[in-house]
C-alpha cells in the first residue's frame, strides 16, 4: 500500500470538502472496491490503489467537471518519483485509467479497466446504482459485488482506512476511542 503521505499531499492541494461526494471517503470505497476487485481481475494492485486516491483529486466543483481526470493523472505524473514510484508502463496504466475515468469506456487493459469499475461501483453515493452494463470486468458485474459496493456507497459508508491510516476522522466527525 501506498505512503500515507500521498494523501497528505493530495489534500494540500485539493479544492472540496475532504469530506465531500468526491473525497476521501470515496478515495477509500474506490480504493477498497479496487482492492477486492484486483484480487479477481489479476490486475496491479499498485496502479489500481494508485488511481483511487488520484482521479478525483483534481476536481474543483462536485458536480460535471470536465478534464478533472486528466488533470488528475498530471497530478500524478508531479508526484511521481517523490511520493511513488512506478515503472513506465505501470504509469501509463495509471494516468490512462485517470484521464479517462469519466468518458464511458469499457474496453481497455484490465488493470485500468479495473480502476473504472472501482470507481463506478461507488454511484450509490449519488444516488445511481451501478450497471453492469457500464462495468468492464465479469468481477464488477457480479452480483454479489454490485451489491456489497452499492450499498456501502448508497450508506456513503466511511472505510476505516481513512481514520486510521489517513488520520481524516475529524474531518468526517469521526471519533477513535480515547480521544
């Protein structure tokens, strides 16, 4: 798993509420979707933890944000190197899956098309469940899975992963034992 530190850097920057529709608590569903979708997929984990914390990260309003992806994945390409390191290809894969996270595709390489299908498994946060018709990969389409994502999205469920290791509770008005 990533560096903590990349969500500090992140947030440094970051326009929206930590604790809005596309933050942190999205970051952590996408990144937990990506996670047990990328044990089924066989996609690289690294990229596909990567995108999570990075396709939204550039947005500047909550609703149509047209080139949030792309910029995003220049996001990332900046922090390359300091903060994580990847092989070329591996990067390729994650600024693909950044930049075109929001155009509708399905066909791609399997690790960024699991990044889409991490990312469109959290609709439920908005009010839309998800398609399988819009997911890319026979794990995303599953049943079991569109309803395990769903519904922690729709509950806008906040992993425990942005308490813990992202240290964000106050933020979301969390509270750990002993404070």
């Amino acid at each position: 798993m990533f560096s903590p530190r990349i969500i500090k850097r992140i947030l440094s920057e970051y326009a929206l509420p930590v604790n809005g529709m596309h933050g942190a608590g999205h970051w952590a569903r996408v990144l937990e979707n990506g996670t047990r979708l990328a044990a089924l997929t066989g996609a690289e984990i690294e990229v596909v933890q990567l995108f999570a914390v990075f396709h939204d990260s550039r947005r500047v309003n909550e609703g149509w944000d047209d080139g949030h992806g792309r910029r995003g994945a220049e996001f990332a390409a900046k922090l390359r190197g300091e903060f994580f390191q990847l092989s070329d290809e591996s990067f390729d894969l994650l600024y693909t899956a950044c930049a075109l996270h929001t155009d509708g595709l399905t066909e791609a390489d399997v690790t960024i098309q699991t990044c889409w299908d991490a990312d469109r498994l959290d609709l439920g946060r908005v009010g839309t469940r998800p398609e399988p018709l819009y997911l890319c990969t026979p794990a995303a389409k599953a049943k079991e899975m569109i309803r395990w994502a769903d519904g922690r999205g729709s509950m806008v469920f906040i992993p425990e992963i942005v308490d813990s290791a992202w240290d964000l509770g106050r933020e979301f008005g969390m509270r750990r034992a002993g404070r």
